[in-house]
C-alpha cells in the first residue's frame, strides 16, 4: 500500500492556485488586448482594459489576504526554503540530478524566484501602463516593451512548469502535491532524499 | 568525485547562499532598469526576432501593430453603403463612394508609424490619396483653417490644421503593404500623419468637415497633446 506524506500545507495551496487563477484571468484579457487578431473578433477594448487592469490591481492584494488569513510563518517557511541553496542545489543545477534535494529542488526554487519577480515587473508595469494614460511624467516609451517581454518571459515559464507537472512521467506525480496536498513517501524519497517530511 | 564521501549538509555559512533571493532581486533590477533601454534594445533586435517569431506563431502582433479602438465593435466596411462625406465650410459639399475614391490620383510612401504608448512599426507602405484631393473639389471657404476627422467609431474624432494636412507625408491610406486596409486597421479609409503619433490617425473615416479652427478630439478631452508630434509632445522629449 503506498503511504503519503504532506508537501504542501493548505495555506501553500491557497496561495498557489490564487496565484494561478488570477494569472489565467489577467492572460487571457491580455490576449485579447495584445493579439490583433483577437482584438477584432471580440471588440469592447474599453471593457477588456478594465477587466485586465482591475484584476492586475487585485492579484497582489489576493495574494496578501491569503498569506494574512492563513498560516504566514509556514509561508515565510517556504520562502527560506526557496532562498537558500546548499551546494547539492548548486550541483544539480551544473547537471548532477542525483544530488540530493530538499523539498524544493534547485530547479524549483529558481522557477519560484523568477515567477515572484516577474509578478512584481508585471505588477509595476502594469501600474505604470496606466498611470503613463493620465500622466506624462510617468509616460515611458520601454514601458510597453517590458509588459510585453514579460508576457513571452511568463509563457515560458508556464510551459516548462505546466510541462513538468502535467506530462513528464517522471515529476508529474507531483500534481497531487499541490492538489490534495500529498505526494507518495517513495517518490519523495527518491526526488527529494534530503527533504524530511513531518 | 561523485564517491567522495559529502562534507556534513549545510550548516557551514558558504553552503547557505541566497541565491533565490539573489535571482528575483537581480530580475526586478534588470526589469526595472529596461525602462531605460528597453526600447532603444528592442529596435535593434526586433529586425531579426518578430519575423521568426511570426512565423513560428502566426497570431502574434506583426511587425508589431497593436489595434486599439474605443467602441464595443470595430466598423465594418461595406463597399455598396460606404461614402465619404466633405462638409462644414466649403461652397459645395460632396460625398464620396469607394470607386469614387479609388478613382482619386493614386500616392504610395513607406513611413513609420508611433503609438504613443511607445511601440512603432517601422516601414509600412502606405497608398492612398492626398487630403487636397479630396476636399479641393468641395471648394473650402476661406474661413476654414482646420479640419475635423470623424470615425464610423463612434465617438471617435480628431482634428488637424490645413497647414498640419499639407505635409509632404499625409495621406487618407485605403491600403497598407500591398493589401486593402483591413479591418483592425480602419477599413477602407484612415488617416495616416507619420509625423505625429498614432492617436491622430483618424480609423475608419467616414467624414471631413472643414472648421474654423482645431479642438480637442477623442483623446485630447482625455489629456492628450492636440499637436502630437512624434518625440516632442505628451511627455516625450520635453
């Protein structure tokens, strides 16, 4: 019988498939803003724009609520664990899968580092597309090319992620990590020996 | 090496490096400071980067054009109903069909255009006719100094001086690289002013009225310069 050992706390989920909803309402508004071919055939930019940008202005705050109204020292927990690398992190990044990982692998926490980055650039940009309407001081003529940059940078992330969690045989039992929350005790084992669950 | 019996795990300071936080510092700096070069970088590579692109994903912007509208749905053209229309301050109003307009003495010019949030196309040849050709046969009276350009997206308008209409380069363009202006693009008549940023070339133009003088078109109520000329108004170059 396979036994299964908590990965991701109920807090750790809520905060991910916010994240995750609200990136997919802010993509697919994006697209219809960005995309000339989807701008003809739905029409209603002014609405469109409002969706886009009223959702981009809750997302961080979504986000807050979560960590305020669920466990907030478990989630600075896990921002630690994203920032610290040892030197097995260093090693499987140089191509040594078989260096042991901790419940995030070197590959992970770099993903999660840049996907908070990327948040934070689109967030200011974002901000700084809209206040550049109403005031020229704040008018950038880089603006637009770093919202969009950003656009090809999240795609290329949620390719890889969605790849690896979704399809490759190897990781995609992780899905369930972030699903019910628990992964097999055998398969943590072997993906992150050094990992030790409570 | 891999049989080398590890040190201890990771308690010694130089096996704890911040390196996430390094990398999402780093990335936001790197962000953050693209407001500075990020337009001047792209234009030099984006030459040989959206024709790859395009190809791979045929969807994405090409050559870089955003289609921007103001109403719930972009005019459609109708070859049979369309007319332009010449009013206001001149001795004989007319109006015009699409085979009256292509009738018209025929320019072409290649000329880049500027939106105002900061993305340009470079290159893009335009053929239409000149604004004289149009309005002179309505006969503008001598009070007329400026002229107003009104969208079949509604409430779309702008205006230019007569003098801002004579430049070498304006043109009412009905096609855009060899093809008839599409629809995300103003079909079948827009206004193209290279000279001055995207929000002056009037889409869809359905009417010209000659006036006495310039006022605020769509976006200037919004803000906007009413001379927006490409590099020295709304911000830039000031």
């Amino acid at each position: 019988m396979t036994r299964y050992v908590r990965r991701f706390s109920r807090t750790e989920r809520a905060f991910h498939w916010t994240n995750a909803l609200f990136f997919f309402v802010l993509l697919a508004s994006g697209l219809v803003l960005y995309l000339p071919s989807l701008e003809v055939a739905v029409g209603r930019r002014a609405l469109v724009k409002d969706v886009h940008f009223w959702t981009g202005v809750a997302w961080p705050i979504a986000l807050a609520l979560v960590a305020l109204a669920g466990d907030r020292r478990g989630l600075l927990g896990t921002a630690r664990e994203i920032d610290v690398f040892d030197r097995d992190d260093l090693r499987w990044l140089a191509g040594h899968r078989r260096a042991p990982q901790g419940r995030f692998n070197a590959g992970q926490k770099l993903n999660a580092a840049l996907t908070a980055a990327v948040t934070v650039l689109f967030v200011v940009s974002g901000l700084l597309l809209w206040l550049g309407e109403r005031d020229t001081r704040l008018r950038f003529a880089s603006t637009v090319v770093l919202h969009d940059g950003l656009f090809f940078a999240a795609i290329a992330l949620l390719a890889g992620h969605l790849y690896l969690a979704v399809i490759h045989p190897a990781t995609r039992h992780a899905l369930r990590g972030m699903t019910v929350g628990t992964v097999s005790e055998e398969w943590a084992a072997h993906h992150h020996a050094k990992w030790k669950p409570q | 090496m891999e049989r080398e019996p590890r040190p201890l795990p990771s308690e010694t300071p130089r096996d704890r490096l911040p390196v996430g936080r390094g990398v999402f510092l780093a990335t936001v700096a790197g962000g953050v400071s693209s407001l500075l070069w990020g337009k001047a970088v792209w234009s030099r590579v984006s030459g040989a980067v959206a024709p790859v692109a395009e190809t791979l994903v045929p969807v994405l912007p090409s050559s870089g054009w955003r289609i921007y509208s103001v109403a719930d749905h972009l005019p459609t053209f109708d070859a049979a109903s369309w007319r332009l229309t010449v009013t206001g301050l001149v001795g004989s109003p007319i109006s015009l069909d699409y085979g009256a307009l292509r009738a018209l003495p025929r320019v072409e010019q290649v000329s880049a255009f500027h939106c105002v949030t900061g993305w340009t196309v470079k290159n893009v040849r335009w053929a239409g006719v000149r604004v004289a050709d149009v309005i002179g046969p309505a006969r503008p009276k001598a009070g007329a100094h400026a002229l107003h350009f009104v969208s079949a997206e509604n409430p779309y308008h702008d205006y230019l001086t007569l003098e801002q209409a004579r430049l070498h380069d304006v043109l009412l363009a009905y096609e855009m690289d060899g093809k008839p202006l599409s629809r995300g693009h103003g079909a079948p008549l827009r206004l193209v002013i290279p000279e001055m940023y995207g929000y002056k070339n009037v889409k869809w133009l359905e009417r010209i009225e000659l006036v006495p003088s310039v006022e605020d078109g769509y976006w200037e109520a919004l803000g906007y310069d009413r001379d927006a000329w490409v590099g020295r108004s709304n911000g830039y170059g000031t």
